[in-house]
C-alpha cells in the first residue's frame, strides 16, 4: 500500500514538501487555508502584477538547482546590465554609484565568527562606517532594522551572496506567481490532493504531517509554546508611476536599511505600458509602526525617482510583521532553530526551522528533510 502523507499549508515550502513526497511514491493531500496557493510567493492579478515585497531567486543555491532538475524553473526576466542600470546607494544622504570601498573588503571574506555580533567585528576589518554600510545593505536579504547586531556568521553570508557578480538574484517573468503555478500543474498531474479554502484545526491522523505554515501559525495549530525564533518586521510599499527617462533600477540605503527596485526594468510586463512598477521593503523597529518605514521609503523615492508623486498612478502600503525568514542573533545557527522533527510524525516546513540557506533556500531544505524524515527515505537529502 502507498503511504499517506498530509502537508498542511501551501507556500513554497508546502508544494516544495507534497512534490517530494508524491516523488517518493506517497499519497499526498496539501490543505491550503486560502483560496489560491502560493503564500507569500503569490502575485497580484493585473494591472499591477506585485509580490508581497520585493522577491529574488538566487541562482547559486540549491533551491535553483532542485527547481532546474525538476524542469520547474520559469522563464527569467532578463536582468537590465549593471552598466547603465541605475543602481544607486543613498550615503550621508545623497546618491551614490557605488557603495564605499570599506564595505567591499568585507564581501571578500570567507568566514565570520557566530559568537560576536556583525557590527563589531566588521569594524575592526572596515572601519566604523564600512561596517554600518555592509550591515545596511544586507537587509535586502535580511528584512531586519539592525542587521549590525546579529551573528556575524549569519550576515556575512548574505552580504556576499547578495553582492556576488554576476548577480545571483533573478526575476521570474510575470512575478513569483509563474513558479507556483509551474509547482501546483506539477503536484497536480503527480495525483497530490489539493484542497484550498481548507483551513485545518486539527491535524490529519492517518499518516505523518507536514506543518508548512507560518511559525506562528504552527505554534497555534500544534499548541507548543517553544515554536518561536526572531524575525523582521518591514514597511511595504508599492508604487506604479508613469515613466521617467532616467529614474533608478535600485535604491539601496546606507543611511538606514531599506530597498527600492523597479522591477519593470527587467519585466515590463507586470504594468501597463508607459507605467513602472516600483516595490521597497523598508525593516521597522519593534517599537516602530508602518508609517515609520513608509516615511524612509519616501525619503529613498525621492532621491531615486524625481517627481514621483505627481506620477503616481496607483500605490498600495503594508506592514509585514514576522514573515521575513529567520534571523539568528550572536551566537545562534539555523541548527538553534525550531527543529523539523516535532516527534509523533509532526514536521515542520517553512523559513524560520532549522534548516540552511539563504530565503527560500530555507523553506526548501526544510520541506525536503521534512519529508525525508517522514517517510524514512534518506535517499532524499535530509539535512543533517
């Protein structure tokens, strides 16, 4: 007989889980609370075809490479060239082509320590305010208002495999809505059962479960307490403007963290034509609220996109608390993380567990291991 397995939640994560089971000859029913799949990887319908906050696959990771193998890529928008791209830094308030020297020589470094915070031990490398430029800039990966205070480790990572060249981040054309169909045509055709709308308060009993929601959704569902690690809080804005001849690809802050990109540049079809569509993601502090961030990301419009006011054409704002990815503080790894195994056939999935990488990397890993976990394939590739 197949074995049954349930996946409870359908992001990445969960169709990343239900494809992998299906895989290994299991009988795989995905539950989905809202009515289309997808989770923070969905795209708006058009005109305005935005993601919840700006997103980026990175070519480099295993997720690319699983994704490749399975012939689940979509088609790339085609990245604009690094010259003439317009990408620009805000330092000590204006515009920069290039970020400062000091913050460069720490991409070149190979390893950081994971008991003493980034900040701290990038000065004596860079320099004070190298240091504070490299921990800024990471937050494009980080979604965190002081990535300076975390483990080193952890944000050295990111800072070198945001920075890498050629650019490891690609677009899929039409937004992340095309990869989550490709997975939901594939989990379809490979017989997993999808129920969407189906809002699970109780969990499956007649196999191993895969709990692939949010951390704090899990720690509701299950009833345990410990399912908590820290994460981001960040304002969303989005924007359409009508073109301007000249106005900047990316607005990266050095001043404070945040990030503006147009992403018409690479893919002009998610506006209409003669419009671009502008997205930022700006971290608040705890103590903060959206118009905090809302009010940074105003202060980047202005210096990247002269006369944005009067060219806007439509704009949407949000505050996304908790569903930026795991950050781990001094002293921590992805191995402190909620663990995977939760006992009694119970699994997690999703990008605050223990699992590696970078993103979604981390909902990736986490789905593979869950379900090699679960049905005791270790051909599969669990993470140790």
């Amino acid at each position: 007989m197949r074995r049954r397995i349930s996946v409870i939640g359908g992001g990445l994560a969960g169709l990343t889980a239900a494809l992998t089971a299906a895989e290994a000859g299991a009988r795989v029913t995905l539950y989905e609370a809202h009515s289309s799949l997808g989770g923070r990887a969905r795209t708006a319908d058009a005109p305005y075809r935005t993601n919840e906050g700006p997103h980026a696959l990175y070519y480099r990771g295993p997720h690319w490479t699983w994704l490749k193998q399975h012939d689940l890529l979509p088609a790339m928008a085609p990245l604009p060239p690094l010259e003439g791209s317009r990408f620009r830094f805000r330092r000590d308030g204006r515009l920069r082509k290039v970020p400062p020297a000091a913050m460069l020589r720490l991409v070149r470094r190979r390893d950081a320590p994971v008991d003493r915070d980034f900040h701290s031990w990038a000065a004596g490398i860079a320099g004070e305010a190298g240091a504070r430029a490299a921990a800024r800039y990471s937050a494009v990966a980080i979604f965190h208002h002081d990535p300076g205070s975390l483990s080193a480790a952890f944000v050295l990572e990111r800072l070198r495999r945001a920075t890498a060249l050629p650019p490891e981040a690609h677009y899929p054309a039409g937004g992340w809505g095309s990869l989550v169909g490709l997975m939901a045509s594939r989990a379809w055709d490979m017989g997993v059962r999808i129920e969407v709308g189906a809002r699970v308060g109780e969990l499956p009993q007649d196999g191993p479960v895969v709990v692939a929601t949010s951390l704090p959704a899990a720690r509701t569902l299950l009833g345990d307490a410990s399912l908590t690690w820290p994460s981001g809080r960040t304002a969303l804005v989005d924007l359409a403007v009508r073109e301007r001849r000249g106005d900047a690809f990316v607005v990266s802050d050095l001043d404070s963290p945040g990030w503006l990109e147009r992403f018409t540049a690479q893919d002009p079809a998610l506006a209409p034509a003669g419009e671009q569509l502008i997205q930022g993601q700006v971290p608040v502090a705890p103590e903060e609220g959206r118009a905090a961030g809302v009010a940074r990301a105003e202060e980047l419009l202005d210096l990247g996109y002269p006369g944005w006011r009067d060219r806007t054409v439509w704009r949407r704002e949000a505050l996304a608390a908790g569903r930026t990815g795991a950050v781990d503080p001094v002293g921590s790894t992805w191995r402190d993380r909620p663990r995977v195994d939760r006992g009694g056939g119970v699994y997690l999935a999703g990008d605050q567990v223990a699992a590696p990488g970078v993103l979604s990397e981390v909902s990736f890993a986490s789905a593979i291991t869950a379900v090699t976990l679960a049905l005791g394939e270790r051909r599969l590739g669990a993470v140790a």
